[in-house]
C-alpha cells in the first residue's frame, strides 16, 4: 500500500508540475510584450544650438537618465532647416532610442509656414512632458517703453516705422496676431541668428522681440533690454514682477513655451509611460527645479497623455492665428 501512495505522489507532483509549465508558457508572451528598456545608448536629438535653456535641461537630464537606466544619453543639437533636420532624422530612424527633445512650438505653427511638409507629425508619439519655457516680449530699454500698453501706443503713434523681429515661427505668428488684432503696424527682421536679433534688440536696431527668456536674461542683466511681459499662461514664480501678457491686459499675447519628448509611432505606451515616470522623478527634485529655474524653464512633468493633450491645445492657439492672419494650413 505505502508503494502504491507513493507512486500516486509522484504522479500528481508530475502533474502540478506539468500544469505550472503550461502556465508559465502562457504567461511568457505577455510578458514579451513590454520588452527591457533601455537595451543601448539612447540619444536625444534637438532643433536648437547649445546653450539654450532647454539644452542645459536636456543635458541636465541626460546625465540623471543616463544613472538611472545605466545606458548613455547623448544629447545632439541638429538647428537649422526650421526644424525640419532634427524632426525627419528622429522620424526617418524609426528607432525607439532615438528621441526628439523639442519645444512644441518648433513644429506646430509648421502647417502656416510651408505649403508642404517634409514630414508626418503622426509618425511621432508624445513621450513626455518636461518643462515650459519661459517666452519673454522685449525691447531695448533706450526705446523708454515699460509695459506692453506702452509698445502698442508707441506702435500705432509711428505706423510701420517700428520693427520686431522672433526666434520661432510660432512666437513670430502670435506677434503677428497680435499687431493685427490691435491694427498695429510693424515691419518684421528676419534672422537666422538669435545672438544676432538679441544684439540689435539690445542696441535699438530692432525695436521689440519674442523669445525665450533664457537668451535675453544675459541682456536683461546688462540693462540694455527690457522684458515687459511674458507669453505664458502663468506667472514665472522665479519673475513675480514681469506679468503674463493677458495680465497685462493682451490675451491674444498668450501661448505656452511647452517643451517635450517624442519618439516613433511604433514606441510601446508603456515604455513611453516609464520614461515620464522616470523623468517626472527627476525634475521634481527641489535642486533641480531652482537649476532650470535659473535657465528660464518651470518644470511641468507630464505623461504622454498630457502632453499630447497639452499639444493639441497649441495647435488650436495655432489655428486662430492662422484664422487671423488668413493663412490655410498645410495639405
């Protein structure tokens, strides 16, 4: 009897173990879904120069990330084209460690300025949500205007004689909006050069200019230029005395400097959901927050789902623009 129990024993152990490997088995592809990220060096590719506030932020974070996942993050600046070298060279890898580091305002107001594009901007996913930059109107402090009621005044006082001149094409649309809207008239720089604009901004060759904070701060330390209001939606808590442009009593004024991560279409929901998670963890640390602070960035972590709700919501700011100024979008 005590042979039979024990062969009987060995059979149903045989048996749970057999149903365990069946299970496992079937577990394994689920699994396989979420594959391990980070497997190599990531790279982070951005349209702007070096220097900029978001590229001290990306570089900033590179170096955390790069702890974090114990792969590399290598950050490359790719200007020019208006975006477009950056944006197709991140879309034309189709490689989900190989991500665009990018204010949204490099791409949404893209469909007003060209007829055609070069690329399809539903071929990137919104990673993550990592800052606002902080988007300044200024003027030289000779011109001896202090607020932007004062600049429209000074504008509609000498139609057409007064210029201005921006780093982007989505600020330059708003000021344009915003001449129109108030019939102001005002002849637009076109510059390639930012360090440019800023130098006859600062010398009274160009009499009112948008754009990051960042770059106008060293000038603003100086004196010689003076930044009347902000575009953004909220106060900057390190500027309490510079206000928002609607506060200032100019709505029309207001867009958001929304700074982000995209990568390919293809890029698992998850893996996307993890890298917000990862930098959210990052940014929010105090230290970290008064580093991009003094870079003119106000942290705003977010996941992929916010930033592409948040995206969407420049591209309407976008439209009434375009529906202002009587430019049709891009097919």
């Amino acid at each position: 009897m005590g042979g039979f129990m024990l062969v009987l024993r060995r059979i149903t152990l045989a048996v749970l173990l057999g149903a365990c490997a069946t299970l496992m088995a079937m577990l394994a592809p689920a699994t396989a879904q979420t594959p391990a990220w980070p497997q190599r060096p990531v790279r982070f590719i951005l349209p702007i120069g070096p220097g900029a506030g978001v590229d001290i932020t990306a570089r900033l974070l590179a170096d955390k990330l790069a702890a974090k996942w114990g792969q590399s993050v290598v950050v490359e600046n790719r200007p020019g084209g208006d975006a477009f070298i950056a944006i197709t060279s991140v879309i034309n890898a189709n490689d989900d460690h190989v991500l665009l580091y990018a204010p949204a305002s490099a791409f949404t107001a893209h469909p007003l300025l060209h007829a055609k594009l070069p690329y399809d901007i539903n071929d990137l996913a919104p990673v993550a949500r990592i800052t606002n930059t902080i988007i300044g109107i200024a003027v030289p402090t000779s011109f001896g205007v202090n607020s932007l009621k004062e600049l429209a005044a000074k504008i509609k006082a000498e139609p057409g004689k007064l210029n201005y001149a921006s780093a982007t094409g989505a600020n330059e649309l708003l000021f344009a909006a915003f001449l129109k809207s108030e019939k102001l008239e005002m002849s637009k720089v076109p510059y390639r050069d930012t360090v440019q604009a800023i130098n006859d901004l600062a010398e009274g060759r160009v009499h009112a200019y948008v754009g990051a904070y960042a770059i106008l701060r060293p000038r603003l330390q100086a004196g010689t230029v003076k930044v009347l209001a902000l575009t953004n939606a909220h106060k900057a808590p390190q500027l309490p005395d510079i206000p928002t442009a609607e506060g200032a009593g100019f709505k029309s004024l207001t867009m958001d400097g929304l700074t982000g991560l995209f990568g390919p279409k293809s890029m698992p929901i998850a893996v996307r959901e993890r890298i917000a998670a990862d930098i959210a963890g990052i940014v929010n640390d105090p230290a970290i927050v008064s580093r991009l602070g003094a870079t003119g960035q106000v942290v705003n972590p977010g996941t992929p789902a916010q930033l592409a709700a948040d995206i969407q919501e420049q591209r309407k700011t976008v439209a009434n623009i375009g529906a202002v100024l009587g430019l049709k979008p891009a097919q």
